[in-house]
C-alpha cells in the first residue's frame, strides 16, 4: 500500500507538472519573465527576512536565558549553602526580571521550604505547582543532567523555564515570562515581512518596466512578422538602433538580413515566372499557328506538310528546353547536404566528350589538369556542357574549341574560348542575365538561360564565372571554383 500510494503521488506530480507547463506556455513571454523575476525576488527576500528573524529571535533569547542563568545560579548557591531564607517569594535584586521560581525533587514533586524556628530551612512536598515538569526537569534533579532550558506554557502565559541541580536529589526552577520578547517579534515580524512585502511588489514593477523596455525589440520583431505574414509586404523592416550589438539588436539585425534574402528571392522567383511567361509566348503562338494550318493539312503539298511538321516538332523542341532550363534555374541554390569530391577535371572530360559527339562541325581541344573540387557532379557537368554548347554553337564550321582546367592558388579554373565573331562590349555585362540573347543571336536556336544557368551553379558551389572578349577573336570563359582544400577550410570556418 505504501508503494501505491507512492506512485500515484508521483503520478499526480507529473500531471500537475504537465497542466502547470501548459499554462506557462500560453502566458506571454513578457509575463513569464516578470513572473520569473517576481518569483525570484521573493525567494531571495523571503529567505533574507527568514534568516533575519530567525537570527533576531535567537539573540533575544539567547540575552533572556543569560538572565536566567543568572538567577538561576544565585538561588542555587543559597540552596546549596543552606543560606536559603524565603523560597519561592524571594524578592528580585537589582536588575532582575519578576519570574516564578519552584524546588523539585527527582520525582517531579514541587517542594515548599519550611523556616523552623532555629533558622533551618526544611524541604516539605507541596501539592502546589507553579511551573509545568517534564522529564528533563527530573532528570537534572536526579543529577543524570546539568541543565534544562526551554519554553513553555504556564496557562495563559508563554514562559522560559531554565532547571538546575540544588543537591539532595533536588532541582530549582526558574521561569520568566517571554511577553515582552514575543511583542518584540511579533513587531519585529510585521516590520520584516511588510518591507519584503512592500519590496516584492516594487520589484515586480520594475522587473515589469525592465521587461516591458529590454522586450521592447521583440515586440517590434513579433509585429514585423505579423504584418508581413497577413500583408505579405516583405519591404517592411524593423529599425535597429545605431552601434546596437546586444542580443536584440543583433536578432533584429538577423532578422532584417532574413527579410533582404526572401525578397530578393522572391522577386528574383516573380522576375523568373515573368520571363517564362513572356518568352513563351512566341513558341506557344507559333506552334498554335502551325496547328491550326495543320488542321487543313489536305489542302498542303506534300513538301509543304513535311515543312510543317519539322516545325512543329523543331517548335516542341524549343518549348522543351525553354521549360528544362527555367525549371534549372528556379532550383535555386546547392544543397549542402549533397556536396561530395568530385574530379573535376574527369567530369570536363566526359563533358567534352559528349560535346564532340553533339557538335560535329566543331573541333574540341582540351588539356585537362588534375584537380578535385566539393559540388554536386549533376550541376557542375550541367554548367561545364552549358559553356560547351555556347562556344560550340558560335564556332564556325571545323571552328576550334579550347577546354582548359587548370589548378591554381586553391582554386580549379576552367577555361572554355571558342573562335567565333565574339560578343559585342555593350553585350558582355548582360551575357549571363535570364533570357538575355544579343541581336547577332536571337536567330539562332536557344532559350537565353544556359550561361544564366552557368552563373548561378557557379556561385552555389562558391565560385564566379567571367567573359572577355579574346585576343584573335572570340569569346573566352572562365569558371573558378575553391578546390578540395579550400572547400573543406571554408565549410569549417
């Protein structure tokens, strides 16, 4: 039964563990933290009041069972000395506090002294008891203590008792009232706990400014974020004051840097829809204008349906890869948690083969150093084959294609540079914008997203990529990437 009882007890304890923390979760934080600091400001001075008096209490009697002792021990001289003259009616000397005195015997039997007429005291048992006994009274009297000192109540007074031995199996007891030491303390109660009470409630005041003002920030964060998840307005930002380094500060400047990388992504997402939707519409229009000539394809020549139906299928073609290359380029940035050593230099070498397989009429050159660098294998030969396929499709015809990786400086280069007419200055700040294509090229079959696509895997992986015009003609670019080594003390750092 006991074990029972146990168990449910603890059982009771955690559910009222479980109800209190639900509670506590729905209080906000600035009451919860006052709250707190409330609490702990009573633990602290009702443990400073408590201790104060506690001590108070014992040095008031510590001072009255010094006076008792004091007297206690003159009587006991007389009793022991036979000078004892009137007992228990003594008068008080100078200085001492009216109390009660009484003589027992070691079984607890209050005694009255006796005058004979020779002058003898004589002890004779009385039926009047004037002071309460207990057993540590008799013992002091059987001689097995030396003393007893405590309190105790004499009707409707509170008392201090202190018993010593008077010889002959017999003890003196003295008692003084503790009236005037429990008016002490009780004044002294009301005074300690009415301060702490008074203090408490200050504290908790101010520990409701202090919270109020240091969560102040806080408030203005849980507001910014409210408003923009009902207005969607990503442009709000929350003020932060100058030089403000501390925790706060620090969260609203987080917080700030957060909303800046959503709304540049979000409007680099709308940016990206926008443009898909503009540039599909000429393939979309042109495929419906072919369909629908399609629709009375009895009425063509057999050459003309022929055509037709290429450009139809050249049309689909287009759409195809337009849709493949902003599906690739709204996957955003790299994964971390997809990033392995990869070489580098055998995943260009696939990628130019593969180009010289796509691209007949243009010839490959490439010298290839050994280099490893930390990526996704995927994206890095999707952006390698990118580069391949421009300088291939720009290449006149046996045109030469130079492919170099080269390691440099912690670093994996590589270097693509084709032979043909080159980009125009006032084009080479735009090359690797989304849809951008030069005039010289909008005749020519693409969506304008492949080197776009090459600039963003560049930059997920912690690298850049960067055009020039080169010497003799052409265009040369060059992707940097960190090599192994470098990615590794980055990652780290």
């Amino acid at each position: 039964m006991p074990v029972l009882r146990a168990v449910r007890a603890v059982r009771a304890m955690r559910e009222w563990l479980r109800r209190t923390r639900r509670a506590v979760v729905g209080v906000p934080l600035r009451a919860r933290l006052a709250l707190a600091a409330t609490v702990a400001v009573i633990a602290g001075v009702g443990s400073g009041v408590t201790v104060g008096y506690v001590a108070i209490r014992h040095e008031l009697i510590r001072h009255l069972d010094e006076g008792l002792y004091g007297q206690a021990r003159r009587a006991q001289l007389q009793l022991l000395s036979g000078r004892l003259r009137s007992f228990p009616d003594r008068a008080p000397q100078f200085g001492e506090t009216q109390g009660w005195w009484q003589l027992i015997d070691a079984t607890g039997t209050p005694l009255s002294v006796y005058q004979r007429p020779d002058r003898i005291a004589v002890m004779v048992p009385t039926t009047q008891r004037i002071i309460p006994i207990d057993p540590g009274d008799t013992a002091v009297a059987a001689g097995t203590r030396d003393d007893h000192i405590y309190s105790a109540h004499m009707g409707q007074n509170h008392i201090r008792v202190l018993t010593l031995p008077a010889g002959n199996g017999q003890a003196v007891q003295i008692a003084l009232a503790l009236s005037g030491t429990d008016a002490q303390l009780s004044t002294l109660t009301w005074q300690l706990f009415g301060a702490g009470g008074v203090g408490i409630v200050l504290a908790a005041g101010l520990g409701w400014l202090v919270t109020r003002t240091a969560l102040r920030p806080v408030a203005s964060l849980t507001g910014a974020a409210e408003r923009i998840a009902a207005t969607h307005d990503l442009a709000h930002r929350i003020p932060v004051a100058p030089g403000a380094r501390d925790e706060l500060g620090r969260l609203a400047t987080s917080f700030n840097s957060m909303l800046d990388a959503v709304q540049e992504a979000t409007e680099r997402q709308r940016q990206l829809v926008a443009d898909a939707s503009h540039e599909l519409r000429t393939p979309l229009t042109s495929l419906r204008t072919n369909v629908e000539v399609l629709a009375n394809a009895e009425r063509l020549d057999p050459e003309d349906r022929d055509a037709l139906v290429t450009g139809i299928m050249n049309g689909l073609d287009d759409l195809t890869a337009l849709v493949t290359d902003t599906v690739e380029l709204a996957r955003g940035e790299e994964q971390a948690d997809h990033f392995e050593a990869v070489r580098f230099d055998l995943l260009v070498r696939r990628c130019v083969e593969r180009a010289g397989a796509h691209w007949p009429r243009a010839r490959f050159e490439a010298d290839l150093a050994e280099c490893e660098v930390v990526g996704v294998s995927d994206r890095l030969a999707k952006a390698v084959r990118n580069l391949l396929d421009n300088a291939a499709k720009f290449s006149p015809d046996q045109g030469r294609v130079e492919v170099r990786v080269a390691a440099a400086a912690g670093h994996a280069v590589l270097t693509v540079r084709d032979h043909g007419p080159g980009i125009p200055p006032d084009d080479l700040p735009h090359v690797f914008d989304r849809f951008y294509r030069a005039a010289s090229a909008r005749d020519l079959p693409g969506s304008g997203l492949g080197l776009a696509i090459v600039a963003q895997v560049a930059a997920g992986h912690g690298g850049e990529v960067s055009v020039r015009a080169a010497h003799g003609g052409g265009a040369e670019f060059q992707v940097t990437l960190p090599a192994v080594a470098a990615a590794a003390a980055a990652r780290g750092a």
